[in-house]
C-alpha cells in the first residue's frame, strides 16, 4: 500500500528531513564561489569521472559519468548515456542536469552511486550528499563536490546516445582541501590527478583570452 502524506511525516525527524529535501539550502550560504563560465570547460578537458544530476519533477537523482567530451572553447559539453539509465527520462523530459565534479575521497559513493538506480533508491540519502539549490536550473548541485556546472540539454543524438550540454552557470569551491579529481580507466581502476605541469606561455596562442 503506498504510504499517505499524514503516514511519511509521523515523525518529526523524517519530516524535518522531508522539508530540508524539498527547499535544498542557497548556493550563498555555501563555500561555492562562481565561476567565470569561459573557464567551465577547465574543470572537464581534464575528462575526470562527473556526477550528474537530474530533477524528474518528483525527484532528485544522480548518476555517474566518465564519458565527457568538452566540445569547444564555449562552455558546451557531451556526455554519453541512454535509456539503460533512469536518469536519461529525466534529462530528455528536463531538459537539463547538473555536473557536478567530485575528487578521490569521494571515490567510494561515485562508484557506489554508478551501481544503482534511482528507480528504488534515493541516492542524495543513501550517500550522504547534500542537495543545493543552483541559480539557473531545478537539477541540485552537490555540495559536497568540488566544483558544479548548471546545463541545459541542447541536443539528444540519438544515435549515439550523445546528450549535448550547454553549460549555463558555474562553481568552483577553492576553500576545499582534496582538489585531486580522478579518471576512469573502464576497467573497474582508477588514476588520481598528480603533478601539474605548465606549458601556459607555450600554449598562449592557443588559449582564450581570461583562461
Ligand atoms: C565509474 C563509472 C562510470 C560510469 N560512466 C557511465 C557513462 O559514462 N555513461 C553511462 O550511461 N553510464 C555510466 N555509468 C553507469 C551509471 O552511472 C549507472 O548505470 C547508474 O546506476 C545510473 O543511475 P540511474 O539509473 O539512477 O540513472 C558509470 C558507472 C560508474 C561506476
């Protein structure tokens, strides 16, 4: 029998916890700080596995992605996912998501959150994870993310299963400690960032101006 709304709130915790989940806290009164959209595109060329959000109208859900492709210097984005997912209905009916940008000690609920779905779970409770409210779209950010983008779905190649992103607004939290984002091999390991190397004043011509 499917619970009443009087039976969900019997209790004062749960509905504490159901009203927190229905008005997620501000991005104000997080350490999120924006970011200059020209710069989005920054935090994917690296390809690092993403988190991406979705609002179904009814609920919040999150998925897992290492297929990313920036497209081009405009903050526009490709993920590659389909129907096999829940998360596709909510992109296509949406037609928007957040990507949210995760880092090593978070590694656990990534993979955790990549092998299960949202048709039975509530993966912001079974993780811990704090949904936050964007400026532009419904989709939450994750706070505890190092950094998020809002986008809007552009185009759907069917064909391919390529949801085209156009990101909308950005967010990166400098004051985090863990900044090491990590790569999926596709064979169930991993590679975490390591040493940075500049190649800046070689690669001037080829830069946007602000990046
Ligand atoms: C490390 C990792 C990477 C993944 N990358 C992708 C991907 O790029 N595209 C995709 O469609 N699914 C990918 N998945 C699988 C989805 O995240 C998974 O099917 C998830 O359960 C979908 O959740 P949903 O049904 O709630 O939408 C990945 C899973 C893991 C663990």
């Amino acid at each position: 029998m499917r619970p009443t709304l009087f039976a969900s709130l019997a209790t004062p915790a749960k509905a504490v916890f159901l009203l927190e989940r229905w008005a997620p806290n501000d991005i104000e009164y997080t350490s999120m700080r924006q970011l200059k959209l020209s710069k989005a595109f920054t935090l994917l060329e690296p390809g690092p596995v993403v988190l991406v959000t979705t609002y179904d109208g009814q609920q919040d859900n999150i998925m897992t992605i290492s297929w990313t492709m920036v497209m081009d210097f405009t903050p526009v984005f490709a993920i590659t996912t389909g129907e096999w997912n829940h998360s596709f209905a909510a992109l296509r009916k949406s037609r928007e998501c957040v990507i949210a940008i995760p880092t090593v000690d978070m590694l656990d609920k990534v993979v955790g959150i990549g092998t299960c779905s949202g048709t039975d779970t509530d993966k912001f409770a079974k993780f811990k994870l704090t949904p936050v409210r964007g400026k532009v779209v419904r989709a939450p950010l994750i706070k505890e993310c190092l950094a998020n983008i809002e986008c809007k779905v552009s185009d759907i190649v069917e064909k391919h299963n390529i949801v085209v992103l156009e990101a909308v607004a950005a967010y990166l939290d400098n004051a985090r400690k863990e900044k090491r984002m990590v790569h999926a091999v596709g064979d169930g390991t991993f590679i975490v960032d390591g040493r940075k190397i500049d190649r800046r004043k070689m690669m001037a011509s080829k830069i946007p101006q602000g990046v």
